[in-house]
C-alpha cells in the first residue's frame, strides 16, 4: 500500500470506483426483482379504483403489521397477535398456529360455551391461565386456510350455490353437497339474492363454512384468535363480559375490504402438457364434483369483482368424508365428518407460507399433495379409488397440474 | 425538559461566541499516551473548548441518501436526517469531570439524553460513575458515534438485538491497569433495567429495544430490580482488543403494591467483542456476537423467543493513503460488513422444527475519509430476513451514499 501523493491518479481512481458503483447501483441486477404475480399470493385484483387502492393499503396494513400487544388490548387469553401471523403472505398456516374448536357435537349448538367454547384460547398474557381442553370435549383443530379470491368467493350469489347443491344425491354420483344453515349475527349485511330458510343463511367461510360473510369472520377473528374486542363482536372471550372496543370499526371495515380485493391466485404454467393432461385426470375422476373447477360471480359493490369467472377448484358445500376426517366436531348444520370442499387454487404455493414444507387438510395432518387425496374417505372415496387406480405417470400428472394451481 | 433546553442554550451560545473569534476555539488535546479502549470512546472524541471555559463541546451528524427495495417494491428516493449529536464535556475539578451526550434521531422524532455522567477518579483502578450511563454490553453500544464506522446503517445486532444505544440512569465503578504492552479494565454498573415491552411489542418478537419505548425508564425502575451490567476488556498494543460482558436483571412487574402479580422473570445477555488490526495490511477487523436468554412465561405466544443471538463482523481495508482531492491525509476504504441475528431460536412445540426469525445481511462499502472525523461513505446492502415459520425470505437490497463527521 505505498503512499501517492500524486493528485491526478488517486482521483481518478475515486472517480473511477464511484462510476462503477453508480453504475452497478443503476443496473436492475443490484435489486431483487419483484417476484412474478403468479408467484406470490398477495397483492389487488386488477381493477381497483384509486379509493379501493387505498382502503386495501389500509388494510393490508392492519392485516399484515397490526399486531397487538398487552398495552393494545391482546388477550388476556388469545392464539395469535396479528392475522399476519396465522394468515403470512395471506397463505396457508403452520402447526404452531392451528385453532382448536371444541364442544359442538351435533347441529343442537355447543355445550361447552360456558367453559371457553367454541374456540380454545391456549395462550395467555404473563399472569393469566390460557384455556384447558375441557375432559370429555368433542374437539376438532383448523389449520389457517388461504385468504386469497375470497371477494370472488363471497359475490357468487346464493343461487349457484344451491344449484351446485345435491342434499339428497338426485342424480345417485355419491355426492352430496350440501350448504351449512348457520345463524348469522345481526351485523352482517346480507348479500343480494341471499337465501334464508328457518332464520338460517349459507355459511360459506371456514373449515365448515361456519361464517356468512367476511365481515363476520373477521370480527370473530378479532375476538376469538386475538382477544380484540369490537363494536361487532363486543363480548371478551375471556371474561365473558361486554368490553369497550379494542379495534376501530374502520379498521375492521378494512381488513374486510383488503380481504375482498385481495387478488385470485393465477395459476402457473396452464399450457404445460403435464398440467393439461393433469387436469384432464381430475375432471375423469370426479375430483371436480367438489372441486368445481369454475364459478360466476353475481352483482358487488366493487366492479372488478362483479360478473367474473373465476376458477377456484370449490363448490363451498359440505361433504361427508368419511370417518377417517370425522374429529366427532362440529359447527352450524355440519356433521362432525363434513368439511366445506376447500378451494384448490394457491394450492402449490403453500409450501411458502407453511414454512417450506405442506400441511393440508382442516388440521394439516396431510404433508404432501398425495396424502391429502389418499385421505379423501366418504362421498370423496371413489374418486380417491380411481386416483389410486391411475398410473404413477397419470398420478404424477395430476399432482403437478394441482401444484400449478 | 426545562434542563434539555438551558443545555441547548448553552450549547447554541457558546460556538456563537466563538464565531467572532475563531481563535479563541482551541481543540481539546486527546490522550494518545494511553492505550484506548471501547470504554473510551465517549471521551475519545474530538472536542472544542471555547478560550479559557472549562467546557468542551463538540458532536457529529450524519446523514444520508438511499435506495431500498424489498422483494421489488422501493419507497424510492430517500433523504434521512438520521442524527445530530450534541456533547458537552467538562472538567470540574482535576479529577471530577462531566459529559453529555444528547442524540436527536431522524429529525426530531426522537431527542435522547445518550450519556450524561459525572466520572469521580480515585485511582486508574477505582473510578466511580453516576448519572445516565451506557450499558457496557458488547463494544458498539459505547463506541457508536456514526463518523468512526464505515457503513451508513448501525449493525443489525447492535440496534435490534442488543438495544443500542442503550442508556440508563445508574452509578458504578471502572477502571484500569496498565502493563508495558497492555491494558486490562473493567467496569461494572447498576442502572434501571429493562420492562415487559421486551416481550410484549409490535415486532411481535423478544425485542430488548422495545424498553426504550419507556418514556418513564430515567425516572422510575420498572420493577425496582436493578439491571446489573458488567464488562472486562483486554487490549494489546499490536493485537488489539477483546472484550467480555454481560448484563442481567428482571423484566417484569412481579409486585405493585405489595400485590404479586406473577413470578420474576429474568434476562440474561453474553456478548463478545473484537477489535483488531492486522499490521502488515493494516485491515481492521471489527466484530461482536451477543446472546440474549428471556424467561417467558409457558403459555405465552411462541413468537416470543426465549433465546436469541446475532452478531456482527467488519472489515475494514484501507485502499488508498495520501492526497486526495487536496486532502493531504485521506484515506480511501474498502470495507465489508457480514451481519445476522436470529431473534428466535426456540423450536415449535407442535412440530419440533426451528423456529426462523432471522436476518442474515451482507453489506459492502468503499468509504472516503478527507480526515479522520469525517467520513463519506457509499454502501451496498443485501439483505435476507427469514418470517418466523421460516417461510423463503424477503430479499432487500439498498445503495446508500452518506456523511458522518464530528463537528
């Protein structure tokens, strides 16, 4: 390192590396690009008006970094302190995050709500008792689903759902969706063309399509995953009581509103000859009869999600399937062994909000794609028979045309 | 509040005496006979003494322009006023002094009282200090002035692990001895401590920097536990410095009133530190690692981790000695920062799998030094920060071009 005193040079060699910094620094390379939209499942359906994009924004914000604490009004009993850390990247959740629900037996309502029932608070602030599983409690554990399309989900009107639906099997396939009647609360509003029968409406939200509409399940979120009272949702789960709001009705409004606009997952590779003939093999073997591979939405208020056809791979009706998924748990109208067909789209991108690995079905006990269709018992088992009798190339076709979901 | 503002005033009205006659500033001579160590630095700074006052004041500032993009998406063009730093510093009596050292960070948004302590010395080996001190854990939280580092950011470790800059108010003891080639010291510090926001925050993480949040934490203890900090240091003329510390106490409110209210809970801090220069190419090496222990309670959210640890390493090479652009003892840098802090390292109780919550950052720097209390410095920052399940990381990258310099 010898000393030079000579002017010209040591400038020029400044001037030199600042060029090439700059230069580097200019070049698109020195920053990580943004991951392509097909990658990632957060993120504005197209079509948003500058006022939606804000109310988004805003939600996104206390969706993704509105974490409570003790000083905010978390708990005292609670699962999780923010959506974020249930719902990361709006994907699928971990384990460490999977709610229990206990005490509901049959459509008769719950017997355990005096002792902490529907949902079990397992985590408490420093000085309280968190929830026990109370002895002899029915109990069923949810996996946090996807929160992706769900504005799709909730605009197609009651009509296509009940057109979908087949109670009594009719048409003799096995399968027999059929709508969860739930008792909604009084704050929901009801969607144009909504059905109500005996003072009961279609759930379509949850493992069980225990929840009518996003407003609804967001408040019930608030209050049972986090133990944030609201105007909504107004009684503490801990105390039992009436407690003044932990959360403004706004930022309630847009969480729901970030949930609604929230962008359908866009599928990967469609024209791949493997995921064509893929889903060609889901169609054959009736994967599709719950799966609804398509749906309509009807009329709603924000217009890029009024009139559109999505591809969600979801009737929202509940299935029997079969003692193998029966917790002896139950919610609204199901039976302990039905479960709200899920929607299959975002489902290859799971791995990258379950920490790199899959946890499928309502409790995530299925770690691969194959497991969670080998478990498929009840009026899912003889489509689960045919994927069995499928060659291994056919098996694995399928399994990549749902990976590029 | 009231003596915030009388130490302003003091501090806007001498340099404006000293404006009509420059020569009466004089700078404060340094100590270079002796050996320095980290625990030097709030005294190892370049001051201005106004004529024949017994005050000496002096101070940096640094700010900077950056570029930061995460995962593609950038807030764009960014001008921060990250800090500006006052200190005054007085000689009392021969072996009685003061300093104060008053950061106001981004702006205005934050004005802390850094330091401000009286140092009583009865012999090298016995000094008494009291006032606002500065927890000697790990080497960045004493020696933090901006103009003395290479990079734009404070390390990772330094600022979200370790709470730096991390002042209390407390009294303790330090001092040193000497030998012909070395020099051993120690001090040790009792001070309020920390508080539940560590474990209650909305970093949704054991976040020690959370108690600085605090706005009561110069007045009153939290707890009524002190926090007890304690640090020895060693230092070889040719090799250069390591330092060993901890820093322990109670965080929680387990009484009030003479109510309990729950059981004491604990935290513990370990960190080393290294400082060293090789001779033969002069290449600085500067690093720190620190381990942070928590006692949470059983049935508290997982995200709240019970251990966490991160460090930091620097390399410094200096490229380019001499005139530059007339500055007739520049020195052109090249520099490389490797950085990581993992603020959980529990595992999940439902899967036995390791818990993410990490940040691993690599950091690049050419810097210009025109002389030594003034730094201009381009840094390149890659950044990957890891969610709590571990989920693939987001990517940031930065390009920062800044100043620091003492004033």
């Amino acid at each position: 390192m010898k000393f030079d005193s000579h002017m010209s040079k040591p400038s020029m060699r400044l001037s030199g590396l600042a060029a090439v910094w700059l230069l580097l620094a200019s070049c698109e390379l020195i920053f990580p690009q943004a991951p392509a939209d097909d990658a990632v499942l957060d993120g504005p359906v197209a079509g948003l008006t500058p006022e939606q994009h804000a109310q988004f924004l805003r939600g996104d914000v206390a969706f993704n970094d509105g974490v409570f604490t003790s000083r905010t009004g978390l708990g005292p009993v609670f699962v999780a302190a923010s959506c974020g850390s249930c719902h990361a990247g709006d994907g699928k959740g971990h384990p460490t995050t999977t709610l229990t629900r206990f005490g509901q037996v049959d459509s008769t309502g719950n017997l355990f709500l005096q002792r902490g029932g529907p949902q079990l608070q397992h985590r408490a602030l420093p000085g309280f008792q968190p929830e026990q599983l109370p002895a002899g409690a029915a109990h069923s554990r949810f996996t946090p689903p996807a929160n992706t399309g769900l504005g799709f989900l909730d605009a197609v009107p009651d009509a296509a759902l009940l057109a979908l639906a087949d109670p009594t099997d009719v048409d003799g396939d096995g399968i027999s969706g059929r709508p969860n009647w739930i008792s909604a609360p009084g704050y929901i509003t009801a969607r144009p063309g909504t059905r109500v029968q005996a003072g009961r409406y279609i759930g379509r939200y949850g493992k069980k399509a225990a929840a009518y509409d996003l407003l609804h399940q967001t408040a019930a979120a608030y209050n049972q995953d986090m133990g944030i009272v609201s105007s909504y949702e107004a009684v503490d789960a801990h105390s039992g009581q009436l407690a003044d709001p932990e959360v403004s009705n706004q930022t309630v409004l847009d969480v729901v509103a970030y949930l609604k606009m929230l962008k359908a997952p866009v599928q990967r590779e469609p024209n791949h000859p493997d995921v064509l003939t893929g889903e060609q093999a889901f169609l054959r073997i009736g994967c599709g009869k719950c799966h609804t591979p398509q749906l309509t939405t009807g009329a709603s208020p924000i217009a890029a999600l009024a009139h559109q056809t999505v591809r969600p791979y979801t009737d929202l009706l509940l299935h029997d399937m079969g003692p193998g998924l029966n917790d002896g748990y139950t919610e609204g109208t199901a039976a302990p062994a039905e479960w709200r067909t899920p929607a299959l789209w975002g489902l290859g991108l799971s791995p990258n909000s379950q920490g790199g690995t899959y946890f499928l079905l309502h409790d995530g006990r299925a770690r691969s794609i194959e497991d969670a269709i080998r478990q498929h018992g009840g009026e899912g088992q003889p489509s689960r028979e045919r994927f069995d009798s499928l060659s291994a190339e056919q098996q694995r076709q399928l399994v990549r045309f749902l990976q590029s979901l | 509040m009231k003596q915030l503002l009388a130490l302003l005033l003091l501090a806007g009205a001498l340099p404006a005496t000293a404006q009509i006659d420059p020569v009466l500033l004089r700078r404060v001579p340094r100590d270079t006979s002796r050996l320095q160590l980290n625990m030097d630095a709030v005294y190892n700074r370049p001051f201005v003494q106004p004529g024949r006052l017994p005050v000496a004041l002096g101070g940096y500032v640094e700010a900077n322009y950056q570029y930061a993009a995460t995962d593609g998406v950038s807030e764009g063009h960014q001008f921060q006023m990250r800090r500006l730093t006052l200190f005054v510093s007085s000689s009392i009596a021969k072996r009685i002094r003061f300093l104060t050292e008053i950061e106001f960070e981004d702006g205005t948004k934050e004005i802390n009282i850094e330091f401000a302590s009286v140092d009583v010395e009865f012999s090298p080996l016995l000094n008494v200090r009291g006032g606002v001190v500065m927890n000697p854990i790990g080497a960045f939280n004493q020696n933090h002035d901006g103009p003395k580092w290479e990079f734009v950011d404070r390390p990772l470790s330094a600022t979200q692990l370790l709470p730096a800059t991390w002042s209390n108010v407390g009294a303790g003891l330090y001092g040193k001895k000497f030998g012909a080639t070395w020099v051993v010291a120690y001090e040790a510090y009792l001070t309020n401590g920390f508080d539940d926001q560590i474990i209650s925050n909305t970093q949704n993480r054991t976040y020690l920097p959370a108690s600085k949040l605090n706005p009561d934490r110069f007045e009153e203890s939290f707890n009524g536990v002190p926090l007890f900090t304690g640090k020895a240091a060693l230092r070889h003329r040719r090799v250069g410095e390591v330092g060993v510390s901890y820093m322990g106490g109670v965080y929680n409110k387990f009484e009030d009133d003479g109510l309990r209210l729950d059981r004491r809970r604990g935290l513990q801090v370990w960190a080393v530190d290294l400082t060293s220069t090789v001779p033969k190419t002069r290449t600085v090496l500067t690093g720190e690692w620190a381990w942070v222990r928590v006692n949470i309670p059983d049935a508290y959210s997982p995200q709240y981790g019970q251990r966490q640890a991160g460090g930091f390493v620097d390399l410094v090479q200096p490229v380019m000695r001499g005139t530059i652009f007339g500055f007739d003892r520049a020195v052109l840098n090249a520099a490389l920062r490797l950085e990581y802090v993992d603020w959980n390292r529990d595992r999940f109780a439902e899967t036995g799998g390791l818990i993410g919550d990490e940040t691993l950052a690599v950091v690049s720097a050419v810097s210009w030094r025109p002389t030594a209390q003034t730094v201009i410095r381009l840094n390149y920052r890659r950044q990957w920060a890891r969610d709590f399940l571990g989920n693939p990381p987001a990517r940031t990258a930065a390009v920062q071009l800044g100043f620091s310099t003492y004033f």
